[in-house]
C-alpha cells in the first residue's frame, strides 16, 4: 500500500482566481481531506443495507474481510474500491450511518452508500429505500446532530467531525447502476436512454443540497459495464445476437457509455454552477474494461465466470439462489451456491459484485491518476 501513498498529492495548494482548471492525470484525494463522506450503492456500502433493514448477508459474503464477525455487510468476499482507497489516504474504513453497535468512530467520515441503491426515487420494486436523496438527507440529520452534540461537549471531537471536517472533507459518489438495471426490466434500450437526463438532474440535485450544506470537494465515479456482470448476461443474453465479443450485453454497456457521458458533461458545468469548489471525475468503466478485456495479463482467470454461484461454466449463476444460500434448480433438484477455492482469480464475486482482488485492481488504478479528471472553480 506505501506504492498507493506515492501515488497521492494534494492541490489544494494551488490558488485560482475565477477560473476553472481540468487537469487530467490527477488523484486528489489525500490524507489533507480530514474525513470523508461517501454515497452509493452495493458497491461501496459498508453494511448500511444489512443494518437498516436488520438482515445479515450469508457467510460466504465476507469470508476474506479480516475483521470479525466475516459478515462485515459488504456485498464482497472482502473489501471494497471504497476501503481500499481509505487504506491509500491513511483513513479508517468508513461507518456506515445506520450501523447503531460499534466501537468504531465517525471523526473521518462516515458512509451512507446502501445496496441496491438509485439515484432515483425508491418505489415499491426498489430492494433499498434509501435512494440518493435519502442518503443525503441522512447526511443533513447527521451534521445537524453532531454539531449540536459537539456545541454540548467539545471532548466528543474524538469521536465526531467538527465543523471543519464537514467543510473541508471529501464528498464521494458511486451510484446511478441500479437505475439503468432496473429499468431494463421493463423498458427498451431507448427508453432506458430516455431516462438518463431525468436520472442526471437528481443527481444534480443532491450536489446542489450538500453545496448548500458547505460540501465542496466531489469525488464522482462513473458507472460500470453493467452488460459484463453474470446476472445481466444469464436474463438479457439468451439471445446471443445481443452479446458482443466479450459475452457482455451491448444495449446494457451502451446505456452505462451514454449516461457517462451525460454524467462527464455534468462534471464539466458544476465548477461554474458551484463557486470554490473541487470536482474530480474518475472514468471506472474505463478501468473494468479493461480488467475484463485483458483479466489474463492480471493474473485472473475469469472474468464473468462467478466465484460464488452454482450451475457451472459459463456463467455458473442462478438468479434463484443467491451466494451462500440453498434452493432448487429448475428441474426441482437442491442446489447451493458456494464460494469457489480461489477468489483471487475471479472478477465477478456472486453475479453482480467484484471480488475483493478486482476491487483491489481497480483502486490501484483508480490512483494511478490515469482515469481521472479535476475541475476546480475557485473565486478567492
């Protein structure tokens, strides 16, 4: 992890007057940032859906994690993008808001990213509620009470951000999959791309409100090739004119390139919108592309083929049994879904999530700065 560190700098040194300033090649997040905030979905969630909804994921989930218990309420044999790059920055792993029986701290953050998740409203089809504005709202509870805590008794400062934490911490997003999933499931690719602005505004909206709650430094992650996951590829790719050469789902990985797209044009309007403010863009399908293109140069052997899953090669997935649970097969036979000996040459952990060796990868080249992009918009 000390090459990670290398990798780290920090712009906040740098003084501009009214201008905005793309630099490509850029990871800022540094241990500067003095806590960190994060938003999203399964793939950043540190247990906030187990907790909130009082369930504990099978055994199989979490089974790499070091600490214990090994469900951990991560949707991962280990750990996540998110707790890699905490581990880059020097910071513990992040809390989940809703996790009520801890000995861990908040005082470097805290994170609000649920499974399941959407930028959009949650309706009654939705496996979380607590979409993006939830989350954010949760954030506003959160500072208001902290803050009113800390006015009562300073000494709580070792256990909670100050003032200063919240204005000067590091706001990070990875969210907006499970809205281009879920409307596959009733819609054509059109009409999936049809809701992307929609889908872009709410986005917005949730900058605009935490801009307004004195956040300024933005982390935003794009969406993924949502058409490589076994899931998708098992309900959309029977027909197998829809796969393209890598066995992944053209219209699924077209919807996730043009809501990028549409997300990267956002990027580049919000320092103008949003004064004194640091945005960065970090291109993550761009980096699982090519994990899954070339997952053989990288020491890993399958790239949808999942590690914790039943039925066999190619997929190995069933939607009906889940990672570490039991069920029946469609001709009425037992089945159980179980982890696979070595994870660490898997890409795809239970059909929808990596494993803790891609996230790995994908961290590592998160900070590389390769794959990202800075806007800041300073008017000292």
């Amino acid at each position: 992890m000390e090459t990670l560190s290398r990798s780290i700098f920090t712009l906040l040194s740098v003084t501009i007057f009214h201008a905005i300033l793309p630099v490509t090649s850029s990871f800022p997040i540094s241990p500067d940032f003095p806590a960190v905030f994060n938003f999203g979905d399964s793939n950043s969630d540190t247990g906030e859906l187990s907790s909130g909804l009082g369930f504990r994921l099978q055994p199989s989930y979490g089974q790499s994690y070091f600490f214990k218990p090994p469900s951990s309420g991560r949707f991962c044999n280990g750990r996540l993008i998110v707790d890699f790059l905490m581990e880059a920055i020097n910071r513990p792993y992040l809390r989940p808001y809703l996790d009520t029986v801890s000995t861990q701290s908040y005082r470097r953050g805290c994170n609000f990213a649920a499974g399941g998740s959407t930028i959009q409203k949650a309706n009654a089809a939705s496996i979380s509620p607590f979409g993006l504005g939830v989350q954010v709202s949760q954030f506003v509870t959160f500072k208001s009470k902290v803050l009113q805590l800390l006015q009562q008794d300073e000494d709580l400062e070792k256990y909670l951000p100050s003032e200063y934490y919240f204005k000067n911490g590091l706001y990070m997003f990875d969210i907006g999959q499970n809205d281009l999933a879920g409307a596959f499931y009733n819609k054509t690719l059109d009409q999936v791309v049809g809701l992307i602005p929609t889908i872009i505004d709410i986005f917005q909206d949730g900058i605009k409100r935490l801009y307004a709650e004195g956040a300024r430094n933005f982390w935003i992650h794009n969406t993924g090739p949502l058409g490589c996951i076994a899931q998708v590829v098992s309900l959309f790719g029977r027909d197998k004119s829809k796969l393209d050469e890598l066995g992944c789902v053209s219209d699924h990985n077209q919807a996730a390139k043009l809501f990028n797209s549409q997300l990267h044009g956002l990027f580049r309007q919000l320092p103008q919108q949003y004064p004194d403010s640091h945005f960065t863009y970090v291109d993550i399908f761009s980096i699982k592309s090519d994990l899954i293109l070339n997952h053989s140069n990288y020491g890993f052997d399958h790239s949808i083929l999942v590690c914790c899953g039943t039925g066999g090669p190619p997929l190995n997935y069933n939607d009906q049994v889940n990672c570490g649970s039991t069920g029946k097969s469609s001709d009425g036979t037992i089945i159980t879904a179980r982890a696979c000996n070595d994870s660490s040459k898997y890409v795809n952990w239970d059909g929808i999530h990596y494993t803790e060796a891609a996230n790995r990868f994908v961290a590592q080249h998160i900070v590389s700065g390769r794959y990202s992009e800075t806007a800041l918009s300073w008017n000292l």
